[in-house]
C-alpha cells in the first residue's frame, strides 16, 4: 500500500466515511426515535416517581420551616447546657406563629417522634399561650421552664436542635433498628425493640428457602420435560404453565383451603396416621404456609429457565460420558450438570428476586410470623400514613434488589430472559 | 423414558425415585387448582368438603355460589369484572403499541446505549411490585389521577410492556431483515413495509406479549390496591378483600372462572408460540 491512500467517494462526490457515518447516525436517529415513546412515558411516571420516593424519604423541611428563628438562634448555642434566653425567646414566637396557623399539633407530633413525651408538654404550652398566662415583657425563659419540668431537661433542647437540617437519614437508620441519640451519634434500640431488623432477615430467609426449594423441585422436573419426548413432554409442560397463567389469588385462596386446619391436606395427614384428629397441626397464618404457597407459586419461573437450558443440552454429551467409562451419576455431575449452571443461575435470581419482594401471598397466608418486609411498607403506607418511611424502606429494599438485577444482567443479560 | 436392559439395579431402583419425585412435584403444581372446582360447587357455607360430598351425594353439590356471584345482592363482582376487563383492554392496548414500537428500536443493530435502554426499560417486571406500587400512587397523585380508570390503564401499562418488549425482541431476534429491504427495493415506504411485511410476521410474538400484559393486568393487585377507590374496584381487589375479611364459597365460584378463563388464554399462547416458531423456520 502506498503512504497516501485515496480517499473513496460516493457516485454524489462525498467521501464514502462520511456518508457512511451520516446514514448511520439517521439509522440511529430512527432506532431511538422508536424506542423514544416508551421510555419517555416510563421515565416520567415510573423513574422520576422512585427519585421522589429517595427525596421524600429524606426529606425534613416540614420543621425547618415551622421553627426559622429557634434554628437561627439554636445555631450560637453549644448544645450542653441549657440553652439561653434568646433561643426560648425564638421558640416561643415561632410557636406563636404556628398556634396562629393551627399547626402547633404537627409540630408536636413531630417532636414526640424525635424525644417521648414532647406532645404533652408542646401542649401544656399550646394551653399557657391560648390562655394569654405568657407575659411578654418578662423573661420568656423562666416562665417556659415553669410549665412542665421537661422544658428544664437540656435533652428536649437537644431533640429540637437534631432537626434543623432540612435533610435526615433517621428513616434509613429506623429501618435497621437504629436512631440519632441525644448526642448526635448513631445508637441501637433496645434488644427487644428490633422489629426491623427481623422482618430484613426473615424476607432474606424466606427468599433464600424458596429458591431452595423452587431449585430442588424444578430442577428434575425441567430435565424431565427437556429429555422426555415432544408428545409427552408438551403434556407435563401444561402442568407448570397453568398455575403460572392462573391467578395469584386464585392459587393463593387455594392454599388456604388446602392448608386450614380442617383442610384436605391435614385430612390427608389424619388419614395416612401421622397426626391425631384432635391435635391438627396449624399449618396456614405462619412461616410453613408462606413456604408452600411461594414454593409452588414460584416454581414456573424456576423451571422454565432450566428448561430453555437444558433443551439445548445434546443428549450424546451424556451417552459420550457414559461410554468413557463415567457411571451414570458421574456423567451427569461432570458433564450434565455443569452445563446447566447458566439456566440455575438464572433461575434461581429470578426467584429470589421475586420472592424477595412478595407482599400478597404472606400477607394471606403468613399470618404474624410469615409477614415480609413488603407487607411493612404496605403497612407504613395505608395504616400509619408515614409515607417518608415507607419510601426509604421501600429503597432500602430496591437498592438489595438492583444489586441481584445487575448481577442478572452480568450472568444471563435481561435480553435473554425468556416467557412461556 | 424406558430404561435400556442393561441397567443396573440400582440405577434403575434411582430412575423410579427420580419418576416419583417428578410425579410428586406435577402434583404439588397443579392439584392445589383443582380444589377449588368441587368446592364451588358445595351446597354448604363451610369451605371443606363436606360428608356428601364425600360420598358424591347429589344434594350436597349446588350451583348456589354461581347464582350468588351473578345475581347476589349488593354484589360486588358485576362492576368489579366490568373494571377489571375495561382496565386489563386499554392497559394491553398501550402496553401492545409502545412494546412494539420500543421493541423495533431496540431490536435495530443501530442502536445506542442498547444495554442500559433495555434494562429501563424491563425494570418494572423486576422491581418489587411494593416499591412500584408507592412509586407510581405517588406519581398518580400528583397529577390528580389517583381512584380514576385512566390512573390504573396507565399504571397497568407500565407493568404490562416489559413483557410485549420480550416477547417482540425475541421474535424479532430470529427475523429475517432482507424481506423489508426486498420491499424497500420494490418501492414500498416504510409505514407500508411494517403493515405487510414486518408486522404479520411478529405478530405472534406481539399477541402473545399482549396476553402476558393482559394477564398482568387483570390479575395485579398490589398497585391497584393503591391506586383504587370504591368506583375502580377489580376482581383482584374484590378476591382480596374477600380472602382477608371472609372466605365465601363465592370467591371460589369466581376462582373457577378465573381458571377456565386462564386455560383458554394458556391455550392461545401456546398456538401462538408454535405458530411463530414455525414462521421463524424453528423446526423442533
């Protein structure tokens, strides 16, 4: 080749790069232009909508705005002892404002969640003001500390001053059982308080069994349907894609009746002897139930990822083991099985990645000790209306879940996710 | 699955365990269904079976929970299978026309950041259906669409088209690009080239997206239980407050519908797999 190559040109004169590149780009143009409608829509109404949950999860400005100049004076104040006059002083006229707004109520519930036993003393001066007993003109100070010894207490001084900052992390820090101290510093509930903690470590629990399970149950079913012939196999397929076309209802009402202590699985039990008419064992409102219902209710999305696997798996890979003198459960461990790996990871995240976030099935079936984390954000959202809480466990548990989504999307890449 | 005469015995005492945990696991998957057919028919308010029904008595069967989910005072279930079919027509409409055409996008080796797109665009099918469920009633209320039909068809939507985009990609994954350029060349505009060509050959692998995203739609129950007032309420919602409050024999007249109307749809999608396995020229 000579040094100087010659540049080659379309028939309209353009050098082919850049008429190349321009077709191109148009074909990219169009591609996206296609793709465009769908992403739009989703991120306006579905990521957009997540980011608000991480603001609102994160979000204190309620306060910060109720109390602008107790913050401004709280800022001189050391936060030791008892805080001067002038920051009671900027307490009691911002207090004034929100008594005039009718806001005070807020105020106090929201200080009660910082320090017990802030709502009855915020309403013992609600009380003192609407009676006109405070005297402006005198020391504010005196008279506040005269209503109610908590006022007195450096510690209530405290709790108002953590929650300046319009920002907080105390929801993520509630969702592992753990709370701002009066210092400022990190500290655990009590023991016996932990309640998060072990909804984290039961949904953990109850996804890692049900996988373990969905793996032990689908894994032979999948190699049967995928050695068995056509004809047969298509008939069994039918049996793993009813109950995955089915109702979630449906087969969640159907464990219920078949696990409820007069049900057909504990006359099954009475009849074959295993256990006294008198003395049927509890078998739905608690973990057992959970496992069973999720068991088979997640089972489809086990097998058919091992079958699409195993399907490609040439039958002659195993005879060729068995003819090089491998008995058969040789060949199978190191020739078949390790062949498989792809569809069992990908089975198996799928599932756990389902389970980890199940709220029907355990909030039927689970009774107390059954309950998951999901059914604590139900909880949070429709019952105690603390709706930043339940944004930040709902991220909390989002962020457990994107890690296995990417982990997926390393393994077996989302495009390769097949249905039916 | 007979076993050559050669094996050994205990490898054939295996192959019959093997056998019976296979035929244990196809049990454990479909029987829990079939309780539900008998007692729907039960003449009794208890949701066990009763000693008639045991001995096949005839008078212990009755169609009275059929009658009470039709014609049943107060009943709920006329408005709610209303909702839920009006709901589950409009999300799967959506969900057809914006998989298809992201789908198309995503199936052109053209385009960019392909990865990233993709798992955006598949992250309603894997996020909790919790977090999807606060994300989406915060977003819904904002807009003051929050208790209306039009809420619920749109979040629907969002849920239902991860699945039309699977299922189209995967069809388009085997699909032959030089027919639309042997239209392109004989003059056909790009609008025609899809509605002759393009479109009749994935059209399996989009209906049976549609069915999924239909399906998703008619049986969710986590986002509506969110979104719903007392004028959206589906079947869903209807069985949920149902399971948790009573257990009415009613609830399993309407599951055994629900299970015929599921074997119709797994019939469809299954003549649709093979009918577009076919016309991708897959011969199994």
């Amino acid at each position: 080749m000579s040094s100087e190559t010659k540049q080659i040109l379309t028939t309209d004169g353009i050098p082919l790069e850049v008429s190349l590149k321009k077709a191109e780009k148009k074909n990219k143009i169009k591609a996206f232009l296609l793709v465009a409608p769908l992403l739009l829509f989703l991120i306006i109404t579905y990521v957009f909508p997540i980011g608000e949950m991480f603001s609102r999860s994160i979000d204190d400005k309620m306060i910060t705005n109720m109390l602008p100049k107790t913050f401004k004076e709280m800022e001189k104040w050391d936060g030791k002892e008892l805080p001067s006059e002038e920051v009671f002083t900027a307490f009691y006229y911002d207090y004034k404002v929100l008594v005039k707004k009718q806001e005070h109520g807020k105020l106090g519930q929201r200080l009660n969640k910082e320090k017990n036993g802030f709502n009855s003393i915020t309403k013992k001066l609600f009380r003192q003001i609407k009676r006109k007993k405070i005297d402006e003109s005198i020391s504010i100070k005196e008279q506040i500390m005269k209503i109610h010894k908590r006022w007195r207490n450096v510690e209530y001084w405290q709790a108002i001053k953590r929650t300046a900052p319009p920002y907080t992390m105390s929801k993520y820090l509630k969702g592992m059982d753990m709370y701002y101290a009066a210092d400022g510093s990190i500290s655990q509930v009590e023991e016996d308080r932990r309640i998060h903690r072990i909804l984290w470590l039961r949904t953990l629990e109850i996804a890692f069994f049900v996988t373990l399970f969905c793996f032990l149950m689908g894994y032979p079913i999948a190699h049967l349907l995928a050695t068995l012939p056509m004809k047969y196999s298509n008939l069994l397929m039918i049996c793993v894609l009813l109950p995955f076309w089915t109702s979630l209802l449906v087969r969640t009402a159907s464990w219920m009746i078949l696990l409820q202590q007069q049900g057909v699985v504990n006359d099954f039990f009475v009849m074959i002897g295993l256990v006294a008419d008198d003395n049927r064992p509890e078998m739905m409102y608690n973990k057992v139930g959970t496992y069973v219902a999720m068991t088979q209710i997640l089972l489809p999305f086990m097998v058919l990822p091992l079958y699409s696997v195993m399907k490609t798996i040439s039958p002659s890979l195993m005879r060729a083991g068995k003819s090089l003198g491998g008995t058969p459960f040789v060949a199978f461990w190191k020739v078949y099985f390790p062949l498989t790996i792809p569809g069992i990871g990908a089975g198996c995240l799928l599932v756990f990645i389902l389970a980890i976030g199940y709220y029907i099935t355990p909030a039927l079936v689970g009774g107390a000790s059954g309950t998951l984390i999901s059914n604590q954000i139900a909880f949070h959202m429709k019952q105690t209306l603390d709706w930043s809480f339940a944004s930040a466990m709902g991220l909390m548990l989002l962020s457990g879940v994107l890690v296995i989504y990417w982990i997926y999307n390393k393994l077996v890449g989302v495009d390769n996710i097949k249905l039916g | 699955m007979a076993l050559p005469s050669y094996t050994e015995t205990r490898y054939r005492i295996w192959h019959y365990v093997y056998i019976a945990i296979c035929t244990f696991v196809f049990f454990f998957l479909i029987a829990p269904l079939f309780v539900i057919f008998p007692l729907s028919f039960n003449a009794e308010e208890f949701l066990v079976f009763s000693e008639g029904m045991k001995n096949l008595d005839p008078d212990a069967f009755s169609l009275r929970w059929y009658k009470d989910m039709i014609y049943g005072t107060k009943n709920p279930w006329g408005l709610a299978a209303k909702n839920s079919f009006i709901i589950a027509i409009f999300a799967t409409i959506g969900s057809i026309i914006l998989g298809t055409l992201a789908a198309l996008g995503l199936s052109s080796r053209h385009m960019p950041y392909k990865g990233i797109i993709m798992a955006t665009l598949i992250s309603p099918m894997i996020v909790p259906l919790i977090i999807s469920g606060v994300a989406i009633f915060f977003f819904m209320a904002k807009v003051g669409l929050a208790a209306t039909h039009t809420g619920i068809v749109l979040a629907h939507i969002i849920l239902g088209t991860p699945f039309v985009v699977i299922t189209v990609t995967a069809t388009l994954s085997g699909f032959d690009h030089s027919v639309t350029r042997a239209a392109a060349s004989l003059g056909s505009n790009p609008v025609n080239t899809f509605m002759k060509i393009t479109l009749p050959l994935i059209l399996p692998g989009v209906i049976s997206g549609g069915l999924f995203a239909f399906v998703t739609s008619f049986d969710e129950v986590v986002v509506v239980l969110f979104l719903a007032g007392l004028e959206n309420t589906t079947i869903p919602i209807q069985m949920w407050t149902g399971l948790r409050e009573q257990l009415s024999p009613t609830i399993l007249a309407v599951a055994t519908c629900l299970i015929i109307l599921s074997t119709l749809i797994l019939i469809s999608a299954e003549l649709l797999r093979r009918r577009s396995e076919r016309l991708r020229g897959i011969n199994r």
